[in-house]
C-alpha cells in the first residue's frame, strides 16, 4: 500500500470515528491487512501530511 493510500485511508478512518483512534484500531479494523507499524511510521515520519492545512484540504469536500 502506498504511502498517499494509506493516509487516505487513515484520513476515512478519523472522519468516521466516533470515539478514540489509534494505528493498532485501524489495522484491527482492517483484520490486520497491514501492521499498525506501518501507520505508526507513516505519522512519525511524515507530519507535514497531518498538518491542519493538509488535513482540511483533504476533508473539505466532504464536508
């Protein structure tokens, strides 16, 4: 899975979450499809994608 698929997927993951989130919550959500290491990486590795900017560009057409 891509990098840009993988936040897209998290970014889903967070729009439809009614309570706590994690990277572990999502790959259990998944039936462990990917490891949550993968997520975990991912956030610690790449910040600028979670920006409030990045972020709202990315949820604003939904809304």
């Amino acid at each position: 899975m891509s990098e840009q698929n993988l936040f897209d997927l998290y970014v889903d993951y967070l729009m439809v979450s009614t309570g706590q989130v994690s990277a572990t919550g999502l790959a259990a959500l998944l039936d462990d499809t990917f490891s949550h290491d993968k997520v975990t990486r991912m956030l610690s590795q790449s910040p600028d994608l979670f920006s409030p900017a990045h972020y709202w560009k990315r949820v604003k057409p939904i809304v």
